[in-house]
C-alpha cells in the first residue's frame, strides 16, 4: 500500500485564503496573502457611506464574486488589497456591515458574520459570508461521498445528521440508511444511498426532523448536502470504486473510527480519494468509547503527514477552526480533522458548522462550460415503475435535460442507440423541470426498454454516438506484484462504466510494473461502451491498481 500511496505527491504549497488562518486574538495587526483576482474572496479595508455611483459598482463587484463561488462570497472587512490587516473601529465595523447588507438585498442576496477579531488594540477585522441562490437553481448544492471501513460508523453519523436524532449505542440510527434486508441484519452498507441535508439561509440544519420529506427539505433549504453512503467492507469494494467514480463526488468525507484507528481499508479509501483528486475530510467517530483521543488523532495524523500522503492535518476543535478548515478545503494539503460521537453528539455541531460553510467544487465557469456542451447523462440505476415505466438514476455530465426532451439511450450489446424521450425528471426524491450538468438525477422514459444496463448513457440528438470495444489509454500502475504483461484482466471503472477489460498490447515495453507509465491497448470482454477520450480509468484486480486517462476510442459504428 504504500507503493501505492506514495506515487500521490502534491509536493509543498501554502494555502490558499478564503478564510486564511487569521492572526490569535493577543496579536497587533497581521498579514493575509494579497487579495485574489479571481475566485469568490473579497477584501474591503472599509464601506461607509458611498456615493451612489460607488455603491451600484460595489454591487455589481458583488454580483461577480458570487457568480465565481457558485452562490457563495466572503468578504474580508478592514483588510487591505495587500492583506494587511488593519482593522476598522467599532462604528465603521457597524457602518460597513450595514453597507454590505443593503448591497446583498440589492441582489436578494443574505449575509452572516461568521468571526471578528480584534487588531491593534480596539480595532477590528471582520469575514462574512455573502449567500445568493442562482437565479436558475433552488439552492446550493454539495455532493459529499462518505468513504471509511467497515464497522467505522458511517451509515450511524448519516443517520444521526439527517435525521436529528442521536443513536442508542446499538446501531438505530443507521437503520434509515439501510436499503436491503440483509443490510440491516448485518450492520453492513453493501449498497450507495442517498441522503440528504438542508440548511436555511442563517446556517440553521433542515433534516427530518424539522421536515417530513425530503422535498421538503429541498424546499426550506439554501444550501443542500447531498450524501452518497458507500460500503466500507472489502467484499463491495468494487461498488464504492463505481460510486466514487460514476457520481463524481465534490468532497470526500473519511470516516475514522475511534476503536479501531486506521485500518487497511481506510487506507485504501484514503488512496481512491488521492487518485481522483477530491479534496477530502476526516471524521474520528466513536470518541465516547475510548480515553485515547490524542493517540488516535496523532496516528491520523501521522498517516497523513507520512511521505506517501503529504498533507497538513488541522484538528478542528472550536468554531473558529471550522471557518478556518472550510475556507482551506480546496487547498490540496489542508485536511481538517473532527472528532464526533453519534451517540452523545459531541462534535456534531463543528462538523454541521463545517458543511453550511463547505464551499462547491466546481467553479462557475466550469459549471457554465459543461451546460453549453451536448447532453451526457451517465446511468447508474434502473427501476421498473409500475403505471409509470422505465426510470433511470445517475449523473448530468454534460449539458442540460429538460421535461419532453428526446435522446438515445445506449449502447446495447451491439452497440447500437434507441430513441427515448423524458417524461418527467426527479432530484433530490423531488419533481423537477430542468436538470444541469453535475446534477444527479432520476428520469423518467418512454418507451421502456426491456434490456437497460448500469453503464449505459443517455445522449442528445446532436451527440455523436459510437460505442466502442477497443480503447487506448496512458496509464500509471500504482502497485503490482510482479509485472503485467499482454492478456492481463482487470475491471475497468470509467465513470459510471464498470466492465472487465483485457490488455491486448503495451506500446514501447513488454511489460510494466509499479509506478511506471505506458500506453495500453484495452479491450471490453463482454459488451461495447461509450467512451470519449479524456475520461478518467481506474482499474483494479486484487492487490492491483493503477489509474489513467483514454488517448483514443475505437468505434464500432459511429454515427
């Protein structure tokens, strides 16, 4: 495993700021990196009454930084373009505030100080955090996939999150989580399930306990959390690999049990996050059954630290560091900590504070880019419905689908595409009208098809469709035994695609072992694939790993 790990070299950074860890309280003045041109951060030595013309362009200068954090500002008050931090009295503090209010309602937009400090004796800095809903969207969404290993208490802190209510000790909060019978007769997520978290405008948590359905939640909340609950046990790994490739998660929450510290498959958890470069968090459950909190925090760290992984470990521990953590989560080498117990609810609040201010991954232009591609909608689950038919659950990579819109649905096991057109479209167990690009979602088809297969894409009428048996792909083998060679088998995962793959050539080499890169012939063994170069592969077969991206698609017979 540490073959494995230590190929994942980020190499030295500084953080980036949006929440840079501020000077203590006892300290004169401080210095913050210089403002960022781009991004959502703002920093404002003062806002006191402005001309008119002054405000209308602070406004629109607003409207830009939200548009670049998805719905989401901060603005840094009594801090100079340079960073320095200055600090205001406590009337302009007031003042400035109050400007920033009237220039949020400008755009229906909502405030909320998230900390102040004091600076060169009674002096000032304020962060405040600026929410708007897009105006195309009801609220701000977050994919956050829950990784960790088994018995780690996973589907128990979703339970206790959701639902509002602590567990007995015994296991009752995970109960709701469960989707199958023999789930909750072993304890053990064999499957992915959905849940989700709300949270009003003011940080206050919508679960089921303030809401009775989940459409209600979506309704009482500006920011949502969506959570993806994986198996942790080794025997479904091949199900958490598909959901942490297919619905392509922005965060990954680690979850670490207390009792048993880190263990082989947190590990490899830990390396699937790395490999598909998602930011990641740790959570240590279970606090109230052991008096060696620091030994196991420190063995977390450790992990994290060790020359395999090279990240900075930040023990959240009051509510400053969450601010502090949530503004740091993109940076590649900040990993909060937080330590939870599901069963007295210690910590639980830090980490709900934590996901109110956990920020989107992906930027607004990147959003805007992939909505104006052509419609790719990848498959990850079929229902038969009765009296209303064929639905389909996954992931908008591309573009946008609306009620009525015709695509294909394919490929089969020729490789052929069958016109399909969308009655009607469900997110978030909610009835909507518009689905966008990195929106999950369940749609519902006509007509039904009696052969839908996990796998399979939904594309738009202008699409290119071709599906493919051969690809060429750059990879990287991240530990291996002894040597692949030509005619090696192992399960490719690309998207929500999920197949056995053989070797069919090496370029340039006989061979390749661990931690080299070669070019490699692919060949799906039992049916075609849609594929586009430039997608991301993961492949595993036992002990066996590497990663990769595809150079070229071979296709059957593209239209």
């Amino acid at each position: 495993m540490d073959s494995f790990l230590a190929l994942f070299d980020p190499g030295p950074s500084t953080p980036t700021f949006g929440g840079e860890i501020w000077p203590e309280d006892d300290e004169e003045g401080g210095q913050l990196p210089p403002e960022p041109q781009l991004g959502n951060v703002e920093y404002k030595l003062k806002l006191v009454t402005p001309s008119k013309l002054r405000f209308e362009h602070l406004v629109t200068q607003l409207k830009w930084r939200l548009r670049e954090g998805r719905g989401e500002a901060i603005y840094e008050i009594g801090v100079e373009d340079t960073g320095l931090l200055t600090g205001l009295s406590e009337h302009d503090m007031v003042e400035s505030i109050e400007t920033l209010h009237q220039m949020a309602l400008k755009l229906g937009a909502t405030i909320t100080v998230l900390r102040e400090r004091q600076v060169d004796g009674e002096k000032k800095v304020a962060e405040v955090l600026v929410r708007k809903v897009p105006d195309d969207a009801s609220n701000i969404e977050l994919r956050v996939a829950v990784m960790g290993s088994g018995d780690a208490g996973k589907s128990t802190l979703l339970g206790v999150l959701t639902q509002g209510a602590l567990d007995n000790g015994r296991g009752r909060a995970r109960l709701n989580m469960f989707r199958h019978l023999h789930e909750i007769r072993s304890g053990r997520t064999s499957s992915i399930s959905h849940e989700v978290l709300g949270f009003d405008a003011r940080g206050g948590v919508v679960n089921y306990s303030e809401a009775v359905t989940a459409e209600e939640i979506c309704e009482n909340s500006t920011k949502l959390v969506t959570f993806l609950d994986l198996a942790g046990h080794r025997k479904y790994l091949r199900t958490t690999v598909a959901g942490l490739s297919g619905y392509s998660p922005h965060h990954v929450l680690l979850v670490v049990s207390a009792a048993a510290g880190v263990v082989g498959m947190t590990r490899e958890h830990l390396a699937l996050a790395m490999a598909l470069e998602t930011p990641f968090f740790v959570v240590v459950t279970k606090i109230d059954l052991t008096s060696e909190e620091e030994a196991v925090l420190s063995r977390v760290q450790a992990v994290l630290t060790s020359a395999a992984c090279r990240r900075i470990p930040f023990v959240v521990r009051t509510e400053d560091d969450v601010i502090t953590a949530s503004s740091n989560q993109l940076a590649d080498n900040i990993v909060p900590i937080f330590t939870v117990s599901s069963v007295t609810g210690v910590g639980l609040d830090l980490l709900s504070r934590f996901l109110y201010l956990l920020p989107p991954g992906v930027s607004n232009k990147e959003r805007e880019r992939l909505e104006q591609e052509v419609c790719e909608f990848q498959i990850d689950e079929t229902f038969k419905v009765p009296e209303v038919g064929l639905v389909v659950g996954g992931l908008l990579t591309r573009g946008v689908i609306t009620e009525g819109a015709p695509l294909y649905i394919g490929p089969d096991d020729r490789g052929d595409f069958t016109p399909v057109t969308v009655t009607s479209l469900h997110r978030n167990k909610a009835p909507c009208r518009i689905v966008r690009a990195s929106q999950a979602a369940s749609l519902c088809l006509r007509p039904g098809l009696s052969q839908v297969r996990h796998g399979m894409v939904l594309l738009g009428r202008d699409t290119p469709r071709s599906a493919c048996l051969f690809f060429q792909a750059s990879i990287v083998v991240l530990f291996h035994s002894t040597q692949i060679n030509q005619g090696f088998q192992t399960t490719v995962h690309i998207g929500n695609i999920r197949q056995t793959a053989v070797i069919e050539g090496i370029l340039g080499t006989g061979g390749i072992h661990t931690n080299e890169t070669a070019s490699v012939m692919f060949r799906f063994v039992r049916h075609p694939e849609y594929v586009r170069e430039g997608m991301r592969l993961l492949f595993r077969e036992g002990v066996t790993k590497g990663i990769g991206k595809i150079t070229q698609v071979f296709p059957l017979n593209p239209l």
